[in-house]
C-alpha cells in the first residue's frame, strides 16, 4: 500500500527558511519522477518542483531560483529546500509522483507571515 508522509511545515517569517521532508512507502520509487505540489484553499493543487531518477530538476517559476528539490536514489525520500520564503508560499505541500498518484498524504502546512 502505497503512502506519502510530508513533514517538516510550519510558521516563519517572510525571507525565513524551511526544509520538508516526504517519506514515500509502500512500492519502489526508484524510477518516478518525483515532485511536490502545494495547495491552497479554492484553489487547484499546483506542482511546485519536480526531480528526475537521473537527477534532472524542474520548477515552476514562482518558485526558481528559491526552492530546491533533492531525492535519494530509491525516491524514498524527497525533499524541499525552500528558502526566501513569501506569505504567497503559504499552502499546504505535497510530495507525489509527477505526474500523480491517486494516492495523497495529509500535507504538511507552511505559513509564511508577514
């Protein structure tokens, strides 16, 4: 049985930092392009980033240049360097496939004050 498990969410200021963190279980990932999405009320889930097997990364572009994504070999584990962080960042974030499972984990919140 697959699952996502995102982690890592929280407060910060505008310009702060934060790292997520998403443990995949339950098949080999190893050959998924991985990504993460975010999503915020009324509104449709977006991706965010997404990273290659062979380490090829892509972002959008309300995010390049601040977020980073980086994944361990098997794809268990992927994560989300975000710095420069803006309130329009606030959303919840999820890790997936790209393109997605029907599967989805419960999120993990950022909030990025004022």
């Amino acid at each position: 049985q697959v699952q996502l498990m995102e982690s890592g969410g929280g407060l910060v200021q505008t310009g702060g930092s934060l790292r997520l963190s998403c443990a995949a279980s339950g098949r080999y990932f190893g050959r998924n392009v991985m990504g993460w999405y975010r999503q915020t009320p009324g509104k449709q889930r977006e991706l965010v980033a997404s990273m290659a097997p062979a380490g090829g990364t892509n972002y959008a572009d309300f995010v390049m240049g601040r977020f980073t994504i980086s994944r361990d070999y098997a794809g268990n584990t992927v994560y989300l360097q975000m710095n420069s962080l803006k309130p329009e960042d606030t959303a919840v974030y999820y890790c997936n496939t790209h393109p997605a499972l029907a599967v989805w984990g419960q999120g993990t919140q950022v909030t990025v004050s004022v």
